[in-house]
C-alpha cells in the first residue's frame, strides 16, 4: 500500500513537472542565417529613416554608420551631388581631397571607381566610390568606402546594392517632398477660391451692424479676422476636426448674420472625434458649397447639416443641405450650370478636398456626394482616426 502511495506520489511529481515545462514560454530558436539577415533588415531599416528625409548633412551622419554596417566596410562616407563629402564614420585612410576626386569621377562616368591607397601594412587597401543612380540615370549623391584588402566582385556587389538601396529611400524623399509641395499648392488654390463675394457681403454686413448694433458689430469683426487669421495661416498641410469645426462656425456666424432665420444649423458632433487629423480647410469648402449652392436664392433658405460620428476605426464626416441639389452629371462634368451655360465649376472646392483626402489616406478615403435637382445634396468623407506620419 505504501510503495502504491510513493508511485501515485512519483507520477504525479512527474506529471507537475512536465505540465511547468510544458506551460513555459517557449525561446524561439532561429538559425545564424536568420539572425544575419534580422540584422540587416533592421540595419537597413536604421539606415532609411535617415534617407527618407533627404541626402543633407544631418541625414547623411545619421545613415553612415549603418550604411558602412551594411557594407562591412573599414570606413564609409556619404557624398552630396557635386563629390562634396557630408558624413564619414569609421577608420580614415584616405584625405578629403582623394575622397571627392574619386567620387566625382565616379558620378561623371556614372560607374565605380577604384582607387589604390598605399599602405605598407595593408598592400591592398583601396577606396571605392559608387555613384548613387536614380532609375532616370539622375545623381542623388555618391559613396566611398575603404577596405583593407583589394575588393572581390562580392563586396562591389554588396556596395552597389547598398547604394541602389540608399538612392530607393532618397527618391522616396523626393516623392515626399513633392507631395508636400502638392499639398502646400492645393492649400493655396483653396484659399484662393474663398469666395471674394462672402468677404464682400460679410463687411457689408458688419457695416449694417455699425450704427443699429454696434456690439454685433465687434463680434461679427472679430469672427471675421479669426477666419481670415486661420483661412490664411501658414502652418502645416494638417489641422484636428476641433479647429476646422471652430473656424466653420465662425464662417456660418457671418453668414447667419447676413441671412438671418433663412439659414439654420444643426450639429451633430461626437466627442471622441474632435481631435482627429484631416487636411487643412478639408470642410470649409463642403460648408461654403453647401450655404452658397444649396441656399443662396431658395425661397424661405434652408438647413445644414453637419455630422462628426465614431464609425471605429474611422471618423465619419458629412456636410448636408435641403436645397436645390443639382443634376450629378453637371457635378461630374463642373463645366455647365443649370440652364446649360459653360461657366467655372463651382464645385471645383471639392475636387481638391478629394484629391487631397486620397493623397493623405489613400483611395478609400475619397469624397462621396449624394444629390439631386431639388434633393439637396450631401457630401460624406471617412477619415482615420489615426495614421502614421499625419500629424498636424
């Protein structure tokens, strides 16, 4: 009986034993391969964050140490357009002039250069600068690196495929750049569109106010400068909802004042929203084309609508009108009005507000535009709540 309770004892000892083991986390085991090559994407991945902002001097001492990683290269620097040279990390053999002689030579033929640098102890130390290319043949810049022995073809590879890698990410940049560039335009053709119209209308309004209300009167001036102040700024591509709302409030005070009851407003904004990133003056236009083509001239005016809900992951934006709506091919086409007069598109606003939304967030994020003769009209847009890179 008791040699039974010792053997239940033993087994159950054993079988604790082997659930603990079993219930441990477990090492994930990876092969030297895999380590080297972890390694050097996560080098590579050092090396572009760097890049991605452009070839300048900063960017350049912040990639060479893990470009001449990438290279296993005694030293490495990086070389701007001209052969100037911006950055070297590691163990330099070679002065700044033989440097920039080898680079420059190796952008003017476009093709690597070889350069023997005499060393008694290391008979084979070379220098070898490789241009950086652009897929149009355009030079980006160059490198230089130097190594203890004369170079194989398997180092020349190495290096080739380091630059054609650094020169991929400063492209990226200059897509980058350009993209901003974009974007800066498209934000002054938005406030080159502000109606001159509104601006005139809203003095004029102002200036009714002056003698029967002159309390009305500064408040309406003080709105208006604070539009114009943020219509007009010269900060970043990107606002937060909360921003934008207020300066469309301070849009449709001014227009209020000017229709009176003839333009009500409803609001329907969550909360939790209000701080989400979206191009700058992305609503103003769906407000502007609301007020001033869903309303203006209607008898006894009209209502706008606008809603910011959760929608998940998203943020869901809407900017609707009971007005007089419009034929959706004329919307499509933004050349002919109702009669069928050629004349500039008056919703030309949100084309740019679509392309602007796409540029940042990508297809699925595009305008949506709901409407009809007689139907009102209601344009939609999804924004993310969060994106990197997007901040305002």
């Amino acid at each position: 009986m008791a040699a039974t309770v010792v053997a239940i004892c033993a087994s159950a000892a054993l079988l604790a034993v082997a659930l603990l083991v079993w219930a441990r986390p477990r090492r994930m085991v990876t092969t030297p391969a895999e380590r080297a090559v972890h390694a050097a994407l996560h080098t590579a991945s050092l090396a572009a964050r760097s890049l991605r902002r452009g070839l300048t001097a900063t960017s350049a001492l912040d990639a060479v140490p893990h470009l001449r990683a990438l290279v296993g290269a005694e030293g490495l620097g990086v070389a701007d357009p001209d052969g100037e040279l911006l950055a070297w990390d590691g163990a330099q053999h070679v002065s700044a002039d033989e440097f920039t002689a080898a680079v420059r030579e190796a952008i003017a033929g476009q093709r690597p250069v070889l350069v023997h640098l005499p060393d008694p102890e290391h008979p084979g130390r070379t220098l070898v600068a490789q241009p950086l290319l652009t897929d149009s043949d355009a030079v980006a810049g160059a490198l230089g690196m130097v190594t203890s022995a004369r170079p194989g073809p398997g180092t020349l590879g190495a290096l080739a495929e380091v630059a054609r890698y650094a020169c991929g990410q400063l492209e990226l940049a200059e897509l980058d750049a350009s993209r901003a560039r974009l974007d800066r335009a498209e934000v002054r053709a938005l406030r080159a569109q502000i109606s001159p119209h509104f601006i005139y209308n809203a003095l004029n309004t102002i200036a009714s106010f002056v003698r029967t209300d002159p309390g009305r009167a500064r408040e309406l001036i003080l709105d208006f400068a604070d539009f114009t102040r943020y219509s007009f700024r010269v900060a970043g591509e990107y606002t937060v909802l909360a921003d934008e709302l207020s300066n469309i409030e301070r849009y449709l005070e001014l227009e209020r004042a000017r229709f009176g009851p003839a333009l009500q407003v409803r609001l329907r904004i969550a909360p939790e929203v209000l701080g989400v990133t979206l191009p700058f003056l992305a609503l103003q236009p769906l407000v502007e084309n609301a007020v001033r083509h869903g309303l203006a001239g209607r008898p006894g005016g009209g209502t706008v609508t606008i809603e910011a809900l959760d929608a998940g992951t998203d943020c869901l934006i809407s900017v609707e009108d009971d007005g007089a709506g419009m034929d959706p091919e004329v919307l499509r086409s933004g050349t002919l009005d109702a009669a069928g007069d050629v004349r500039e598109a008056p919703h030309i606003g949100l084309a740019n507000v679509d392309d602007r939304l796409r540029a940042a967030f990508g297809n699925d994020y595009g305008l949506v535009v709901d409407t009809a003769p007689g139907a009102g009209t209601k344009v939609s847009m999804r924004v993310p709540k969060f994106r990197a890179g997007i901040r305002p």
